[in-house]
C-alpha cells in the first residue's frame, strides 16, 4: 500500500475498522478475531492510541512469526495479510484481517465482535446468532419442541395466502394450504417450526410463553396506569398493540379542505406500526423475555429482547443498509403480506414520519437489547441536562417554548443575571444549535429555538 494511502487511514483515526497499537500483543490477536467476526479491518503496528507514528524495531523473522501467531491461536484460522511499510523514516506494520465467511472466529476459546473502536466479548446467544446468519439459517426454521400439525390454525394460513396474492409479492397457487407451509419451510418432516407455530398457532404461548408483548402506561416509572399481556400470533399480537398505543396517546382532530377531519397524533402511525413489526420480526425468541411498550408523557419506548442482528450496529441504522433477518422464515412471511420491506427501508420509514410530523427523530438504543425511543419533544429537561445546558439555560429553552421568542432583556428578567452573564449563556445555547439568532440589532435581536430533527 502506497504511502497518502496509509496516511489516510491513519488520518481516520481508530474506529469499528481500524485499530492503533504500538506493539504486537495478545489484543492484537483480540482484534483481529473482532474485525473477521465484523466486517474486516486494519490494525497499525507501531503507531500510538491517538495517531502518532512512532515506528517500530523487528527482526527477518517477525512477521511471519506475527501472521504464524494469529492463525495458530484462532479457531476457525485466520490468515492475516501483513506488510512492512516505511513512514517519514518510521517503519509501521499494517495488519489486513479479512472478514471472515463462516462465523465466529475465537481465540482461546472467546469471540470477540468489534463495535465502534473496542472490541466486546459476545454473549453466548450473540455466538448462536452469529452462526446461524452465516451458515444461512435462523432459529425460527427448527421444528417447535412438542408441536404438531394439530397446532396450527389452518384459517391463519388461509387468511396469509390470500394476503399474499393481494400484494403480489408471492403469487400461490391451487396448492393446498398444507402444501404452502411444507415449501416454505414452515414444517419439516410434518412437525411446525417455530416460525410456523408464531405465525399461525393456535395457541403459541403454550409453546413459547414469552412470546407475547407486555404494554404499559407510565405516569411515572413506578405509577402505571394501564397494562396489557398481548398474546396470540404475531399479526394478532401487532394489530392488538396498536390498538393499546392508541386508546394510549393522545390525538387531535383537525379541520382541513376536506370533509373527513384529519387525525394528528402524539406520534405519527406508521412510525409506530414500524417499530413494533421491527420488534416482533427481529427479536431474538431465545431469550426468556418480553417484547414491551412502555408509554409515559413524553416518550414511547419499544424494547426487543436481544441485539441488532449479526453485521447491523448502531450507526449503519443512520445510513442506507442491507436488510438482516435474524428470523428469516418470519420476515419472508411478513413481506409477503405488505408489512415489512427486505431492502432495510423500515428505520428510515420511521425516521421520516416523525420529521414529516414535526417530531424529533427516533432515538435508538442497544443495551440487553434493542430500543427505538419516540419523542413527543426533544426540548425536554432531561435532554437538555444531558447535552450539557445549566439551569438558566434550560429555563430559557422551556420559556421559548411556551412564548415562542426571548430577548436578552428577557433573559436576564428571567434568571436574575447581569447582561454579560445573559449574553454569555445565550450563546452558548446558540452554539448547542438550539437556539437561532433573529433580528438586526440592538433590542431587536431575540432568539427562537432551532428545530432539530436528529437528537
């Protein structure tokens, strides 16, 4: 690799696809099996945490013993890519570790994945997962312990083809609704998978009790107002909690042009519906847990149990991706009937209705699972407190919400504050992007909030 090629990445700085080291360790070893569990990566040797080149001193022998190391302490082996390099007189080492086609890869035992510039040890469920995406399977096409033909609900199965011959996304035929499931692989050997029985099960918590969503109204986090199990199937279950979130939310009727008077929501509906067929489509079923609304003031939380799937973080949730089923028997089902696409279009989906309804956009979080968070405002107290405003500052924002503007005379009025220490603390809000400078000059200047979108 080219010299400006190798300072580029370096440029970059560490990230999920490059790490820095100053010598070859055993969490070098670590990383390499993290990025060939990821999406590949580079790691510089002989070059610091933060960037510098510092070079390093090795031997005829030292890359071969390097590469020698990695692939004889790694399970399936890996076979690095390693050159020497000169920079400015420095010697560097940069480390390619493919991604690697057939996953986890471990070292002593223990995989590694790599997100964001670390390098996590994975769940004994993220190591089943990770399998079963790269050997093209999921858990969702074995056969459901102790189920039977009987347990499946044929009228279920009636109801999806005809579904799915109105959407044209799969055309059925004459064959027989038994017929369907069997080449789909919604049955093997004549025993129901469990994508099968969640689908169109007569009673699918008799198999799989935690298969359900629990719903609750928050008014505070210990005060709940109204809670619901939702049960049955997993299109049952989808139109019973929408059902729950509106008898939940607040909506106002608004007069427009056209005869029927246009609904308004707290949160628009579709970003809603997205987000709980997002959850109960990708959740992982192996965890004893259940999926779950939570409804307070200010915010609807949806929580999945288990991660994104194997290959998605955070960030990609931000940019165009590819669709990852970690179900995939359940996610074939539900965009054959309309409700989901396979091109990883749903977040985004989520992501415009909100901004198109003058919402902030979903927040969405990955801790002992997944969490989409919709926000009725994203000027609230504890936002504000996070972001890093005092208490006069927060002051201000809440008073502009409710009166629209704030001078600087306003301000001072308010907090009690000399003009100095007014001015001072309104631009710091201005430079935050929440507040937006208008007027020309003098008393004429006032400040109204900025509308963020992606907070």
């Amino acid at each position: 690799m080219i010299r400006n090629e190798i300072l580029k990445l370096i440029e970059k700085g560490e990230c999920d696809s490059i790490e820095f080291k100053e010598n070859f360790d055993k969490e070098t070893i670590e990383t390499a099996v993290a990025f060939a569990n990821t999406k590949g990566g580079n790691i510089f040797i002989g070059v610091s945490n933060n960037g510098i080149i510092k070079g390093i001193q090795i031997g005829r022998e030292t890359l071969k013993d390097w590469a020698n190391r990695i692939s004889q302490s790694t399970e399936p082996r890996i076979i690095p890519e390693i050159e020497e390099n000169e920079i400015d007189g420095k010697r560097i080492v940069k480390i390619y570790i493919k991604e690697f086609p057939i996953k986890p890869v471990s070292v002593v035992g223990k995989c590694f994945r790599r997100v964001g510039t670390s390098n996590r040890l994975m769940t004994p469920q993220e190591i089943a997962q990770m399998h079963l995406h790269t050997t093209d399977t999921s858990w969702d096409k074995f056969p459901a312990k102790d189920a039977q033909i009987k347990d499946i609900d044929i009228e279920k199965v009636k109801k999806y083809i005809k579904k799915a011959n109105e959407t044209g996304r799969r055309k059925i035929g004459q064959e027989t609704s038994w017929q369907v499931l069997e080449k789909l692989g919604l049955t093997k050997d004549e025993q129901p998978t469990w994508a099968a029985i969640l689908l169109f099960g007569k009673d699918p918590q008799h198999f799989l009790s935690h298969a359900a969503i629990h719903c609750g109204r928050f008014k505070e986090e210990t005060i709940i107002i109204d809670d619901r199990m939702i049960e049955g199937t997993i299109i049952e279950q989808v139109d019973e909690t929408m059902e729950f979130i509106k008898k939940n939310i607040n909506v106002k009727f608004l007069m427009t042009e056209k005869p029927e008077r246009e609904q308004k929501w707290d949160y628009p509906l579709d970003a809603l519906r997205e987000a709980v067929i997002n959850a109960v489509c990708h959740r992982d079923y192996t965890i004893p847990s259940k999926t779950e609304i939570r409804i307070y003031d200010d915010k609807l939380v949806v929580f999945s149990p288990g991660g994104l799937p194997a290959g998605i973080t955070i960030e990609d949730l931000y940019r165009s991706h590819s669709s990852v089923l970690r179900n995939k028997v359940i996610g074939e089902v539900l965009y054959d009937i309309g409700w989901i696409e396979q091109w990883g279009s749903g977040i985004e989906k989520m992501r415009n209705a909100c901004v198109k309804n003058g919402l902030p956009e979903p927040n969405f979080e990955e801790y002992q699972g997944f969490k989409v968070i919709l926000r009725k405002d994203v000027y609230t107290v504890e936002y504000l407190q996070n972001i890093g405003l005092n208490e006069r500052q927060i002051k201000a924002v809440l008073y502009v919400k409710e009166k629209g503007k704030i001078t600087n005379k306003e301000y001072q009025k308010l907090n009690q504050v000399s003009r100095q220490m007014s001015t001072i603390d309104l631009s710091k809000i201005v430079e935050k992007g929440l507040f937006t400078r208008i007027g020309k000059a003098g008393k004429a200047i006032a400040y109204k909030l900025t509308k963020l979108t992606n907070k």
